[in-house]
C-alpha cells in the first residue's frame, strides 16, 4: 500500500500527465483551425462585407458607432483594403450620412473625411517591400484573410474561445472563435491585450473582430453579410463614384487640409493631392 506522501506524488504525476495531455490537445486544435481557415481563404480573391464598427474610449467613457463596407483584394504585400463608413453615429445618437473612407493600394493608406475637410495619404509600406501591412496585429484593421498559420502561433499565444459578451455579436450563436495574446516583442504587444476573432462554422470567412488595447479603449467590428470570390468588385459604383467627386471636391475647393506623409524622413510631407 502506497505510503502518504508516495499517493499525493502519484496523483500530482496523473494531473500534470493529463494537464499536458489537454494543452496538447488544445494545440492540435487550434492549429488544425488555423490550417483548415488558410486553406479556406486561399481561393479568396475579393472579400466583401457590410460592418457595423465600434470603438470604445476607456478613459473618456463614451463611444462611437460606424455603419459601412470593408473589402479586400488579394493577398500580402499586394493586397487592396477599403473601408467606407456611410454613417456615423456618436454616444449621443447623433448621426451624420456623409460617406468617410478609408483605402490602401500600392503601399499607400489614404483617408478623405468631408467632414473635418480633411484629406490625407501615408506611406505605411515602403516601394517593392514584401511586408504584408495587414497581419494580425497590424494595419487600420486585422482583417483575418490569408495568414499563415506558422506566423500566426509565432507572434500570438493562441486558444480556442467563445462569442465575447459584445453588443455588435448578440445576434451571433455560433462561430469558431480564436482568442489571441500578442507575445512580448512583436508589433502587436506594444498595443494590444489581446485580439478575439469570430470566423463563420461553415465558410470560415470572418464575421467578427474585438481588440482589447492596452490603454483600456475596445475596438469591435461586426461583419453582417460576408461574401467572398475568386474575382469581382472591389468597391461598389456608388461609392466609387462618392469618392471620386470628392476628390475632385479636394482639388478644386477651398478649406481643405491636404497632408502626403512619406515614410522616408528625407522626403518632406506634401500639401498636394497626389493622382493616382
């Protein structure tokens, strides 16, 4: 008969076994989910999707509601992202419909708000890099489309979660969801908690994202209606149009501010519109 001390070692060894077992397990399956969404998305050409976005400011208490589209076009260094907010709406219930965007191409983060007249592109991505400025944890928004799983285990501690308690995904029952803890060192860690993604059971397409940041603010986005394809529109002709008339606007009206932001600190920021 095992002495006392012998039993409490005997079952502490069962525990850690099983313990690791678990974790294994655990590992397994996030990485399987991970591969299962890589091979899902590969085929992704255009992905579109009306959003509902929110962003809670911890400090001040308040927050702001942004109803729109985002869409994206291809995959690393080449890939096209487009977010346009038809309306906003602040803590107050006050709404303005005037259409704000938000673009990036060929390295370049373009945003035109008519409403502070404001008008600005910044170089985020310098010319012939090979830097995909939408990974995990990086860029405007973390869209999850097309990341590689092995990059993906290297920068985020990774498990398996459950739909977080947000206003945006009450309608959501189910969804695979990958909870993320950016590891020390990374560019995520400086400013992200953690990082909560929602993917659909069937498509694996995204529907959801929730980032906790460091400074106690919340950023959530709600995609309503994911689609995707091998090729198709990448922004629709409405709003295509709304943003070419007002570019035009910016050439050719007064009060507006107009900044071009560089990365190289040899090259001075501009205070023209670029043609693109």
């Amino acid at each position: 008969m095992p002495t006392p001390l012998l039993h409490i070692l005997m079952l502490a060894f069962t525990f850690l076994g099983t313990h690791q077992d678990a974790d294994h397990t655990e590992a397994q399956r996030v990485r399987s989910l991970l591969d299962r969404m890589a091979t899902a998305h590969d085929s992704v050409e255009v992905f579109v999707s009306p959003l509902t976005y929110r962003k809670e400011y911890g400090l001040e208490g308040d927050f702001e509601t942004r109803i729109g589209v985002v869409s994206m076009k291809g995959e690393g260094a080449d890939r096209e992202m487009a977010l346009v907010f038809d309306r906003i709406i602040d803590v107050s219930g006050h709404g303005t419909d005037q259409a704000e965007f938000h673009m990036f191409k060929d390295g370049w983060w373009t945003e035109l708000d008519p409403r502070r007249k404001r008008f600005v592109r910044r170089q985020i991505v310098e010319p012939g890099s090979a830097t995909d400025p939408f990974q995990l944890g990086e860029g405007p928004l973390p869209l999850p489309l097309n990341q590689d799983p092995d990059t993906v285990l290297a920068r985020f501690e990774v498990t398996l979660g459950s739909v977080p308690d947000e206003p945006l995904f009450r309608t959501i029952t189910e969804a695979e969801v990958l909870h993320l803890i950016p590891r020390k060192g990374t560019p995520a860690f400086e400013d992200h908690e953690s990082i909560d993604l929602l993917f659909e059971k069937t498509t694996l397409l995204p529907v959801g994202i929730r980032l906790s940041h460091r400074n106690g603010d919340r950023t959530t986005a709600w995609m309503r209606k994911p689609s995707a394809q091998a090729d198709g529109t990448f922004l629709d002709e409405r709003r295509l149009e709304e943003f070419k008339r007002l570019r035009a606007a910016v050439q050719t009206e007064s009060g507006w501010t107009v900044e071009t932001k560089p990365l190289s600190p040899s090259a001075p920021p501009r205070t023209e519109v670029e043609q693109e």
